[in-house]
C-alpha cells in the first residue's frame, strides 16, 4: 500500500510562492499518475494538478500559469511550485494518485495565504 506524506506548507503573503514535496513509500509510486488535490474549509477537495507517468501535465483553470506540478520518480517525490498565491488558495493541499486511491490519502499541508 501507497503511504504519502506531503510538506511545504505554511503562512505567505498574497503574491508569495511556496513548494510543497509528497514523498511516497514503494516503487509503485513511479508507475502511478499523480496528483495534487486541495480542500479549502467548507469546500469539497478538488485536484488542481496532475501529472502521468511520461510527465504530461494538466491543471485547474483557477491554477494555470501559477502552478506547476513535477515528480522525481528515482526520489519517489512528487512537487507543487505555487506562485502568484492567493487567499483563495488557502487550503489543506493533499498528494495521491488519479484517480485518487481512497486508503492513501495523508494528512495533508496546510497553505496559508493572508496579509
């Protein structure tokens, strides 16, 4: 079974960048596609970013041009670089597969996006 553990998150100002890392235990988390879900409080989780085993990606529109997703299949990591942030990417930022499987969720990094 897929265990991830997701890191990077933290308070920054309106227009800051952040990295968040999902690291994967197993070798399994090479063939996989990935992605980086988000859920915002009172909103359902959304993933806003994904990315296949050949590194074809694709994102939410409320992300493109901001966000970009990349993995290190020999590191078993999978990357979130957040620019231009906003308030209303202030979420819980989650990493899974796609689609996602339901045992592997973690808990999460919190991003924070206030002045």
């Amino acid at each position: 079974q897929v265990q991830l553990v997701e890191s990077g998150g933290g308070l920054v100002q309106p227009g800051g960048s952040l990295r968040l890392s999902c690291t994967a235990s197993g070798k399994i988390f090479s063939i996989l596609p990935l992605g980086w879900y988000r859920q915002a409080p009172g909103k359902q989780r959304e993933r806003v970013a994904g990315i296949t085993v050949s590194g074809s990606t694709n994102y939410v529109d409320s992300v493109k041009g901001r966000f970009t997703i990349s993995r290190d299949n020999a590191k078993n990591t999978l990357y979130l670089q957040m620019n231009s942030l906003t308030p209303e990417d202030t979420a819980v930022y989650y990493c899974n597969t796609m689609p996602p499987n339901y045992n592997a969720w973690g808990q999460g990094t919190q991003v924070t996006v206030s002045s």
